[in-house]
C-alpha cells in the first residue's frame, strides 16, 4: 500500500518550507510515499511547451541532438527541431482502445491513478498490448495536473531506450498509454527473495543472455538500470521516483523505468521548484527532513517504538530537484537487490530508517557498525566490486555523491 501526502492547493502555492507545506506521516505505517507537489505543478501544457518550443538558444539545439542520439525507432524524433515535427505526443483514438477496466485488468493502483491492461487497434490493423493510466477524480486535488505532468515528460522520453515506450494519450486527460513491455517489476522479482535472479532470468531470457550466475544476473541488471537512468537524464529528465517497482523487467526492451507521474524537467523547469515527490525508503535525505509532531520519543521512529501515540511529519526541505536525486534512489535501489536479508520491504525500510537514525546517513557506518555480524550476506555486492558504487551512490551530502552517468558496475 502506497500512501501518498499532500498539501492543499492553496498551500501548494507557498514556498516548500512554510509550515503548512508539510504532510503528516504517522511513520509505524509500512510505506510511506510522500507526495508534495509543485506549486507549479498547475501550470498548463501548453506553457511548457512554448517554453521547449521557442527555446532557441543552445540547450534547445543540444536537447535536439539528444533527442537525435536517442531517438532509435522514431523516425519523425530527427526532425525534433525546429520544426516541431514529431515533438507533440501521438493522439490516440479512444475508439481504438480496449480497457480491461475491471479487477482482472487492474496492474496498479495509485492514490491518483490507476493502470489497466488493454489493447490498442493500430492504423494498420494490428492490435497492440498496452497498459494504460487513468487518473482519478481526487476532491481538492488539481488531477489534472498531474496527468499533464506526466504526459509531458512521457512525450520527452518517448523515444528514450530506457524507458517504456510511451504510444500517445487517449481522450481528454482519459488515458495515458504505453507498449506493455512484460509486467514484471523489479519489486515482483524481489518478493522472490533468494529466488530473485530466477525470477528475473525468467522474465527476461533473452534480455539477460548469457548472465547465469546470480553475480553475473545481478551486475546485469545494475548496469542495465543504471543506462536507463543516465539516458532519462541525457533527456533533462530527473525521474524522482526510482525504486523496484517502477523497474519493469522487459524481455524485449531490457531493464525499463515507468511511471515518470513525479518526474521533474530540468529544461523547462516543470517539477524543479523544489516540493519533492518521493518513497523515503529510496529519496535521497536532501529531499526530506523527518519532524516530531506527537508523543513519544524520536527513537520510535526507526522501528524501536516507544509510544504508539509518536506522530512525525515528513516535510520536503525544498531543496531543487538535481539528478543525484535519482543517484541516491538507484543505490538503494541495488543495495536491496544485493543484500539478500534486504529483499523484502519491512528489511530495506528498517535499513533505511537505521542508516539515517543511527548512522546520519553514512552506509558504510551502518554496515560495520550496526549490521551483526554473520546476518548479512555481502558476498554479491563484495564479490561484484558494487559495494563501493552503491556506497558512493547513497552519499548522504549531494557534493561528494557518484552521479548515475560516473557510476560503473
Ligand atoms: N509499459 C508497461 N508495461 C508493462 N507494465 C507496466 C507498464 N507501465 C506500467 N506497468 C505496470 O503498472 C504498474 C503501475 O504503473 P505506474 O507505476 O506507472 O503507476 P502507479 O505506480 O500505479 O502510479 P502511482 O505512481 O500514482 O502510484 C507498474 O508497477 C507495472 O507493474
Ligand atoms: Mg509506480
């Protein structure tokens, strides 16, 4: 279960710090996502892309000829600029859709929106599996937004290799739509525990090729992520939301992200303004600050409970969203993956809550100081070489963090 905090949207409008924009989060709750968004967020589509659009300048040139490196299967992405031929995502017809709306149809459920299975009938007759996103009418909340957000930055991505192909919208604000690549996360593997790499070799065979061994499985996907992270970023792109379960395990197009609905843009500014969107198991400690608001000891906290009436709030520090944000959550990402007794959800998230409670951050401390001996297994990590990556990944300070385009597995 994934809740999501917020902010109401006349106190969206303040900046970050003002007390109001905080979100209260009783921490004993298994997974917190924690949702602050942009004031800006309400800013129309069509400004953003005037803003892309008009920009002539140098940025402007270089994100056309990222655009051009990428644009691998997209013919109509090369003539990017300045044409804008190709820059508007497709408009799909909602006649060509088919929804499977019901419970077996249903692949994911957010506070915002949903994601169904369906088929979308192309021009030329074929008929493509997709997965669609439908957002929800939330009372107070501008959802509106949100859709275009996230169409947005779908429509920079598009043609981005590390990310799910995205095919166009569907209807006014009814439906995002996207290739289905194969349904299985990074988070579905995961509940496999040691059984992981299994799950992984058996979702993408071919992708994985001739990786056997779990190391050989495991350096496999950490360089996979990490070159789908570092092309979104080539794109401008912060996804902000990097964790197993927006990890699709795709035969056909590699390890993927989804889910860019929190993604911020560099170029146009959309989502920079520094409210932050993020899971506090994978955000980086800059994006969030955790404050006492109830009874009980601060040490309740982090899983040694000593009042069932303690209450915190997470509250977004308003720092600007820069890409280490992704740096951070790709290694905590991979530290779950590596670390076998880390696997499950209740593990990685005491962790997390140790390593920032008892350790101000500092992964290394809390291995070889808090981690008892003999529980963990670093045999993959250590005999991978990663352990040194992921610890540079999960710097707590951004200035002495690996960025995800340095980070080498
Ligand atoms: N292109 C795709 N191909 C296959 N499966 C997908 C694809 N996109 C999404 N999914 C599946 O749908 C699930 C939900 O998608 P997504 O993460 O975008 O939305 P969400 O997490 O429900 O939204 P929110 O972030 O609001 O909670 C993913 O975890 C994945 O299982
Ligand atoms: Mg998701």
């Amino acid at each position: 279960m994934i809740y999501h905090f917020f902010i109401a949207q006349s106190q969206r409008r303040r900046r970050p710090l003002s007390p109001s924009a905080s979100i209260r989060a009783r921490l004993s709750t298994k997974s917190s996502h924690v949702d602050m968004r942009a004031a800006q967020r309400s800013a129309t589509a069509p400004c953003a892309l005037a803003t892309r659009a008009n920009a002539t300048s140098t940025s402007a040139r270089r994100c056309a000829s990222v655009m051009r490196a990428t644009a691998s299967e997209d013919e109509t992405l090369r003539s990017f600029d300045p044409d804008m031929v190709g820059y508007l995502a497709p408009e799909l017809l909602v006649s060509n859709l088919t929804v499977r709306d019901g419970d077996d149809g249903c692949v994911g459920k957010g506070a915002f929106s949903q994601c169904f299975l369906g088929t979308l009938r192309t021009d030329d007759g074929a008929d493509v599996d997709v997965v669609v996103k439908r957002y929800l009418e939330v009372p107070g909340r501008d959802v509106g937004s949100f859709y275009d957000d996230e169409w947005d930055a779908c429509r920079v991505l598009r043609a981005c290799p590390g990310v799910a192909p995205f095919l166009g919208a569907a209807g006014v604000q009814q439906y995002l739509v996207w290739e289905n690549v194969g349904l299985v996360t990074l988070e579905n593997a995961l509940e496999g525990g040691d059984d992981v790499f299994q799950e992984a070799r058996r979702a993408m065979p071919n992708a994985l090729g001739s990786a056997s061994t779990d190391a050989e499985c495991f350096l496999a996907i950490a360089k996979s992520l990490t070159a789908s992270i570092a092309a979104i970023h080539g794109n401008d792109i912060i996804h902000r939301d990097v964790k197993p379960s927006n990890v699709l395990l795709s035969d056909t197009r590699g390890v993927v992200l989804c889910d860019l609905g929190a993604a911020a843009d560099v170029e146009t500014g959309r989502g920079m303004d520094g409210e932050a969107i993020f899971d506090p198991i994978y955000g980086a400690p800059e994006q969030f600050e955790i404050v006492q608001t109830g009874g009980g000891m601060l040490g309740g906290l982090f899983g040694r409970k000593n009042s069932e009436k303690s209450s915190f709030e997470l509250r977004a520090t308003g720092e600007t969203p820069t890409f280490l944000f992704d740096a951070f959550s790709l290694g905590m990402t991979l530290l779950r993956l590596g670390v076998p007794s880390l696997r499950s959800e209740t593990a990685i998230s005491q962790a997390r809550k140790d390593i920032d409670a008892l350790c101000g951050g500092d992964i290394v401390r809390w291995r070889n100081e808090i981690c008892v001996a003999g529980v963990n297994d670093w045999s993959l990590v250590d005999g991978t070489g990663a352990w040194d990556t992921i610890a540079r990944l999960t710097h707590p300070l951004p200035s002495a963090r690996l960025s995800v385009d340095t980070a080498e597995f």
